[in-house]
C-alpha cells in the first residue's frame, strides 16, 4: 500500500507479507473501522480523515481507536 506521500513500507518480503496480513485483518473490521484504519495507513491524517468523510474529528478518533482495539484481538 503507497502512501499519499509516496512512501511504502514493505522493502522486503517478510514486510510484504506483515503488510498483507494486516490489510486481511483490516478487511474484516466493519465498513467505517475499515475506512479509517485504511486512510490512516496511507499517511491521512485524522483531520483529513474526518473532512473526507463529513465527521467531527471526535467521532473519527472514536472509529479509529475500535479499529485499533478489533485489530488487537
């Protein structure tokens, strides 16, 4: 996955596979999770990411972090 900067961060193949594993894992979070976690992968911001969506700020933190928290699990 490229950032919106241009970087990537799977130089080598064990980083390739971290990286697939974790857009799987992020592929059954529900649709709001999904979308957050992904735009924040590609370098977005949380700002960004709510002005991208029409949410307050507030409620795009909150989506992140029970992103975050359902990743963990």
């Amino acid at each position: 996955m490229e950032s919106h900067n241009g970087a990537n961060g799977h130089g080598t193949p064990a980083g390739q596979q971290a990286t697939d594993m974790l857009l799987a894992s992020v592929d059954c979070l529900r649709e709001a999770r999904q979308r957050v976690i992904k735009l924040r992968l590609e370098g977005f911001t949380l700002e960004e990411i709510a002005g991208m969506n029409g949410w307050s700020y507030d409620k795009t933190c909150a989506i992140f972090s029970r992103g975050l928290r359902d990743l963990k699990q």
